[in-house]
C-alpha cells in the first residue's frame, strides 16, 4: 500500500510517559473474525508484518488531537497513538470509529475518560451542559471559581472543556486580559491567572490548539505573568520578544515549518518557565501538554530532514574557512539544537536521522570545528559529537577507521577528542568527564557489531591500539619517569586518574590488546609511579588498576608482574601508611586477600619471598600470615609430592566404609 493519507506511525506510552516509536505503516479499518468486530489495523511499511491489531470497542475513548492524530487507552496503563501523514487520512478513520460508536465525527472524544459515580451520572441527567458565566469584566471571580470547582470532577472538567471549545470563549477571555492590563486592574489580572492556568489543567488539545495559535499564545503567557502568589509581575513576554532572538541561521522557505518552530520554543517556555511546578495531583493532568511539544518535535525534525537544500546549506557554511565566528557558532549551535530535539524520535528514526546528517558529512565537518580555537564552538561541537557516538558508536568507528587509511595519525578525529580531554581548561575537567564517557563508548565491545567476516572489534581495537592508545597514555608516561609523579597538582591528578579509569576498563574488556600494550610498554610499573601521589584518590586509581589485572588470574600478568617487582610499590604504600585505618590501607589488604583467597600461587610465593619481613608483624588482620601458611603448605608439597598422593588415599579411605575381608 503506497497511499500516503493512510501512513502513520504506531506510538505507544511507556512507563515514564514518554512516547516509543513502534514503526511505520499503513493503517486500514475492517472485520476481524478473531476479535469478533470492526478493527483497526496497521501494517509495516517495510515488511508488511502487523504491527498493530486493535478492535474499535463501543466504550473506548478515542481522541483526535492537532489533526492528524487519534489517541486511545487499549487497556490500564497501556495508552496509543497513530500519527497520520496527512490530515484527510485521520479524518477518514476517525469517522469510522465515530461510525462504530454511534457519534457524530466532528467531536474530539468519543466518551468520557474517567466512570463517572452516580451523584454524577444523576448531575449529568438533570443538566447536560455547564453554563459558564458571561465572559464580563465584573464577573472575573465568578469565571475563576467556575473553572476551580470543576476540576477535581472528570465530568465537570469535561463539560468545562467542551463550553470553552464550544463558546469561542478564550479569545474573549484574552480580550479581557487586554482590558485589564489598559486599566491596569491588577485584581482582574490575578483571576485571568488563575482561569488560564486552570485550562491548562484540563489537558484538552483542542483548548491547546486555540492558546498556542499565533494570535493568542503571547496573551495567555501574558495572563500567566500576573501570579497572585508574587509581589512582582514576571517579564516572560519581554524576555520572549526582545531577549530570545529567532536566528535564522540558514533561511527557512517552509512557512508551517517557521510557525511550528516558533510555537514549539513558546510552549516549551510556557511548560519549563512559565507554570508553576505542578502538584503530584496536577502532574497527570499535563500530560496533554508534554505529548504535544513531543509530537511537534517530531514533526520539526522529519521537516527539516526532509529539506535537503537547507542540510546542504548548513553544512557547506559550517566547513567553509570564510564563514566568520559568530555565524558559525550560531550553525554549531543550531546543530546542537536540531541534535537534542531528535532524542524525541525512537531508535530506528534516529537512526535514520542520524545516517541522513552522515551522509551530508557531519563528521568530517565535527572535525573542521573541533579544531578551531573558539572554546564555546568546540563545546557545542563535542555535544553534537556525543549524540552521534551514544546513538551509534559503529558510524563513528567507522569513518574514523576510514579516514586512518586516507590521513596521517595525528589528524584523526579519535585522537583529537583525546587531546581535547588531555588539554582541558576547565580546572573541574568538565569536558575531560563527558570526552573519557565517549572514549569509553568507542572502546567497549558489547556494542560492536559482529559480520560474518570480521568482527568489528577486532577491526577498531586493531586500530585503536596502533594509532591511538600512545596519545591517550602520553600524559600518564610524561609524568612518571621518576620514582614518583613529576607534576602532582590537582588538575593532573584528575586528568591521570580519568586516564587510569579508561585503562582500567580496557584490562576489563580487551583482554590480549591490552595484555601485550601493558608488557611491551611496562605500563604497570609506570602506573604504580602513581601510589606515591599526594593525592589518595590517584593512588587508589593506580591500586584498583593492578588490583583489575590481579584479578585476571593470567599467568602471563603474573610473570611480569613476578619479573618486574611490581608488588613493591603497593607494600611501600601499605608500609609508608602506618597504622592510619583508611580506605587505602583497606584496598591494599584486600589486594593481598584475594591472592590468599584464590590461592593465586606464583604471586604467593613472590610476596613472601620477597616482602615477608616487612609484613609479619602485621596482626591486625590475619592475611598476612594465612599468606604464609599458603605459601608452606606449597612449599611442604614440592618438597614431598608423595604427601598428597597419601592424604587423598586417606580421605578415600576414611569416607569409603568397611568392608568385609
């Protein structure tokens, strides 16, 4: 089915009120034998599966919202949503539902939301409509409590809504405002406060419809400025018009699309900003307003995908070297936005969103930006570098696989990402933080993808260790030369303790890469340089470093560490700590347990034959001394292999019961 008027994506809420993406199809109504009923049915676009099979109940309440939408509760805690591509394709199915529930089609909702109780049953027999107040000056408080006493009661709150909808009554209501604010009737202005914020709390998408139209959406964030709880009035309309500037960083042709931008943004600032913090009672009856600015972004972003000449644009501006800063900055940072606001699409969009902004070259042109001086453009660009690698980390170890074969190794975006995180300004390292995060992403081979003809792991870590590792480990062998850290200032103790970490996770998931790394550059010995640090947090990164490649149990490990007398350090430590009961001295003991415990015994002998001395004394825990005990025992049995033949003869023999001669 290729018609376009009955395309539409299957939407489902989840557990935290977020909307999930099902996919993309067709949809079609008929009879289902199976569900005994009229049936909606869409099926995918890609491989006409099902992907969804609903029977259009006679009691279920449907709502159409913004045109092309149709939401409905399947079943408790189980709410759905088809969003059309064209307006006349939601017309038609929702007049078949409306068919099959006996309604007329130009409601919005087909039934009440809520089981009404029978005080209510019995209000709604006796009077079918609520009668609102004439919208009147004089009669603000009356309006206000109206709108106040109708919305603890679902039924109440309905009838509000449709003699709303029905009267044109908002637009009156805004020309009061606008009375109010020429005569400078602050009483009147704090009722209209209160009257707007309680149809917000109606969460109805037709009153959303009129409120954020171009003509009446700065006049209600103007109601929403005069709170009766402040003393002073708030400037939101001011901050709107004179302090947010809409840059047009690129021309936008698409009129609906500027509208919807702009609608989009205010909106937002009315839900962020503007509301007070709702109540956990108010905090459903929002949920109308989220799903709005949701499915707006949407549609935002499949806009502006969709408009190649503008992606075209922007991206020969972002590269081009004549392009002055403001203006680039102005691109990044327009990047960064269309970036943030495709985290509404799910995984299979966003992937297609993102593999439409690599096809026009955004990672090549992440690089051009990332190499210029201006720190607020490098920012934003790492932000937009961070969506890309955290949605799909294998198009970004590809293209940089890719640009090793075409470049010399210093210029390739992996390494300048490092360098970015070795040369952070910031003394926090706030960047450093969030660059080690991706670096991490990069490098973690439960999201590679396995071929059948090679591994991806394979391929990148093959790479990673020839072109990049000596530029992530510069700083760590720059400042341990000596017997102990050359620069030992807070900063460089937070860049080599987020260093430690990443290698820490590499001995953790990289197994024969990172073994031959750390014998071949003795990268061990270099990192316990780190215990003899001022700083304790960085002696413990060095300690839980070993303490990672200990827990291995590789023999391999073990003979270098054997060969170069590499528990020295750690026992220095442990010795140069005294008797202080710290997180130091734990960590070192814990060390040394797990090498009693596992009965590791090429590390056993090692540490009694060489640090006995200096650690017999030591009582306070017995690990020092059941290390001993291993060790002897071991010893007992070179010396006498027979011994263990004949106690496992007597253990046979004790538990294998009497026999008879």
């Amino acid at each position: 089915m290729t018609d376009t008027r009955r395309r539409v994506k299957v939407y489902t809420l989840n557990e935290d009120r977020q909307w999930d993406d099902r996919g993309t199809g067709h949809v079609s109504s008929g009879y289902v034998d199976r569900l005994k009923g009229m049936s909606l049915l869409v099926r995918a676009e890609s491989d006409g599966s099902l992907l969804l099979e609903s029977k259009i109940n006679p009691n279920t309440a449907y709502q159409k919202q913004q045109d092309t939408l149709i939401v409905w509760s399947e079943a408790e805690n189980y709410d759905l949503a088809l969003s059309f591509q064209e307006k006349a394709g939601c017309d038609e199915i929702w007049e078949k539902i409306c068919q099959v529930q006996g309604k007329d089609p130009s409601v919005d909702i087909t039934q009440d939301l809520v089981d009404e109780s029978e005080e209510e049953r019995f209000e709604d027999m006796s009077s079918p409509g609520l009668e609102l107040p004439p919208c009147e000056l004089s009669r603000l408080e009356e309006i206000a409590e109206v709108v106040a006493s109708s919305l603890p009661s679902p039924l109440r709150r309905e009838k509000l809504a449709l003699a709303l909808e029905n009267e044109g009554y908002i637009k009156k209501l805004l020309e009061l405002f606008h009375v109010c604010e020429d005569l400078e009737n602050i009483e009147g202005l704090h009722h209209l406060y209160e009257i707007i914020k309680g149809i917000f709390l109606l969460n109805r998408t037709a009153l959303f419809e009129v409120m954020f139209s171009e003509d009446c959406i700065m006049d209600i964030i103007g109601c929403l400025e005069y709170d009766p709880s402040l003393s002073v009035q708030r400037k939101h309309r001011e901050f709107l018009t004179k302090t947010a500037k809409f840059k047009e960083v690129i021309p936008i042709s698409d009129l609906e699309l500027k509208q919807k931008i702009h609608q989009t943004y205010r909106v937002q600032y009315i839900q962020d900003v503007v509301l007070p913090t709702p109540s956990v009672f108010e905090e459903n009856m929002l949920s109308t307003l989220h799903s709005f600015i949701f499915f707006n972004k949407v549609e935002i972003v499949g806009m502006l995908q969709e408009d190649e000449k503008f992606l075209t644009e922007l991206f020969a501006h972002l590269t081009d070297e004549a392009t002055d800063d403001e203006k680039r900055q102005e691109l990044v940072n327009f990047l960064k936005e269309f970036c943030a606001f495709s985290q509404t699409l799910q995984p299979q969009n966003r992937d297609a969103f993102f593999k439409t902004l690599s096809n026009m070259g955004i990672l090549p042109a992440l690089e051009v930006i990332l190499g210029m001086d201006d720190p607020q453009v490098r920012s934003a660009a790492t932000d937009i570098f961070s969506y890309l690698v955290e949605y799909n980390p294998s198009m970004v170890r590809e293209f940089v696989m890719q640009e090793a074969q075409q470049n010399d190794d210093d210029i390739l975006l992996i390494n300048l990402i490092i360098e970015h995180m070795i040369c952070d300004s910031d003394p926090e390292l706030g960047g450093a933080v969030q660059l080690t995060g991706l670096l991490r992403t990069l490098v973690d081979p439960d999201n590679m993808l396995a071929t059948t003809s090679k591994t991806e792991k394979t391929e990148f870590l093959g790479f990673f260790y020839k072109h990049c590792m000596h530029v992530l480990t510069a700083p760590l062998l720059a400042n341990t030369t000596e017997e102990k850290p050359s620069k030992d200032d807070f900063q460089t103790a937070q860049l080599l303790a987020l260093i430690l970490e990443l290698l820490t996770f590499c001995v953790e998931h990289h197994t024969y890469h990172i073994k031959n790394y750390i014998i071949n550059k003795d990268i061990l010995r270099r990192v316990l340089v780190l215990m003899s640090s001022l700083h304790s947090f960085l002696a413990l990164c060095a300690l839980r470093f070993m303490r990672k490649i200990v827990g291995l149990k590789d023999e391999f490990y073990n003979r270098y560490i054997v060969k170069s007398f590499l528990f020295e350090p750690v026992v220095k430590a442990f010795l140069n700590n005294g008797s202080r009961y710290n997180l130091l001295n734990s960590a070192i003991i814990e060390i040394f347990e797990f090498v009693r415990v596992e009965d590791v015994k090429s590390l056993t002998a090692h540490v009694i034959e060489n640090y006995w001395k200096a650690l017999e004394d030591v009582d306070y825990v017995q690990t020092f001394k059941g290390l001993k005990l291993r060790y002897d025992q071991q010893r007992e049995r070179q010396d006498n292999p027979k011994l263990d033949s004949m106690r496992s003869i007597l253990r046979n023999h004790r538990y294998g019961g009497m026999h008879a001669p």
